[in-house]
C-alpha cells in the first residue's frame, strides 16, 4: 500500500495531494483547495509571486481602451525586466541553474517568476531576504517552490503552438527571453569559473583596481538611495530608469 500512494503521490490519481501545485507551484483554487499543498521546507526553487507586469496587459490609454506596445518594445522591456532579476539575485543570493516567467494570464501564474538556484541554502536565503524587499513599488511575495523540473511543468501545446486556452491554461506558457541575453546571462557561470583559476595570478595586480571599483560601486549605490528617497534633482527624468528596481522596506 505504502508503495502505491509513493506512486501516485503528485499525480491525478492523488485523491489527498493536489497535482497541480506539486507539478506548478500554484494551483487556480489557492487555499480553497480540496487537496493538500504541500509547501517544502527545502527547495532549489523560489517562486516570486506575480512580479512581472506585462505592458501588453496593462496599458491603457486615458479613454481606457488598450495601447498598443510593440513586439520590439515589448521584448526590450521583458528582457530588461529579466536581466534585472536575474543579476540581483544571483549576485545576492548564488548561483542560478535556471530562471523562467510565466506569460500565463491567470491569477495563480501571472507574472509568476521561478529562479531554481544550485544550492537549496541560496534558495533559503533569498526568500528570507526577499520578503523584505520590494521591486516596482510593490511588495515582493516569495517562497519556495516544489517545482525542479519545469518540463513536467509546461504546457506542451503551448511550446508547439497549439495551446487553445489561451493565457488561461493552467500549466506554465514561459516567456522566452532574446537569444543574445540568454547567452550573455547564463555564460556568467563560465567567466566566474575561468575568474577562479586564474585568481592566483592576477591577485597582485587587481587589488588596487578592486578598491577602485568597489569604491564606485559605493557611490553608485548611494546615487540610487537618493534616488529611492527622492532627494535627486533629476528624479523626473529618471522615472522610467527606475521602474522596477529592487529596494528593501
């Protein structure tokens, strides 16, 4: 018996656990949910609740009717988005295996981003911290995720448009982000290696170049804090640089 409910644990046929938060993260009933949502207590996955705002979603002109937003603007602007993400919180917190955003519409997986770090301490951490910040002038809502494979994950039809729900299906629909950023993003990883093994070498000579930059980002960090509070004299002109950026309560 014990064997049977392991082999059904997560699955359809799971009449006490709900599949779909165990294959997704999320589940369209929330708490009101006749299954169980198991929660981990460890994961490599974090799961930022609705952070992404699509500007083909959201923008209305003054009579209420919906703009229009270019695919090449809507493209800049979730690259932007993404790269944003995905350095803060890999400098912040560790390394990242893997970072996805939901396009879905519905209102358990809108703007839902999953970074799934190397470490589940890195991915502990950045929940802690990550609560007590806030991106866009809302707060941040993060947990961990069960979600590890994001193939059980997606929606298959989606990937071969074929998907006919639309925005409202309830697997992942992922945003894909430019081939240019994806290998910019995630080639970090082997320039932080290669960094490593010539570390030795170049110890000597980088220190005084270490301060220098340290000592810039010092005051590029204050800049911001300025910014945050409104004390810059061109915070108007910086509107639309600062939507978006990551601040702490």
């Amino acid at each position: 018996m014990a064997e049977y409910l392991a082999s059904i644990f997560g699955t359809e046929k799971d009449k006490v656990n709900c599949s779909f938060y165990f294959k997704i993260g999320a589940c369209r009933h929330g708490d009101r949910c006749s299954r169980i949502h198991n929660k981990p207590t460890f994961s490599q996955t974090v799961l930022i609740l609705n952070l992404y705002c699509n500007p083909q979603n959201s923008a209305k002109s003054a009579d209420g009717s919906h703009s229009t937003v270019s695919d090449e603007e809507m493209q800049e602007h979730y690259d932007n988005f993404f790269e944003e993400v995905f350095v803060e919180c890999e400098d912040r917190y560790g390394e990242i295996e893997e970072m996805n955003v939901c396009d879905n519409l519905g209102d358990h997986l809108v703007g839902n981003v999953y970074i799934k770090f190397k470490y589940e301490e890195d991915a502990e951490r950045a929940v802690v911290d990550l609560n007590n910040r806030w991106f866009g002038g809302r707060a941040i809502n993060a947990e961990l995720s069960p979600v590890t494979d994001f193939r059980e994950a997606c929606c298959r039809q989606y990937e071969m448009g074929e998907c006919t729900r639309s925005g409202f299906c309830n697997f992942m629909h992922l945003k894909p982000i430019s081939r240019e950023l994806r290998r910019e993003l995630y080639s970090r990883k082997r320039k932080r290696l290669h960094g490593r093994s010539s570390h030795k070498r170049r110890l000597s000579r980088s220190r005084s170049r270490s301060r220098s930059r340290s000592r810039t980002r010092s005051r590029s960090r204050e800049r911001r804090r300025r910014e945050y509070r409104g004390d810059s004299t061109t915070s108007s002109s910086l509107d639309k640089e600062r939507e978006g950026r990551f601040g702490r309560f």
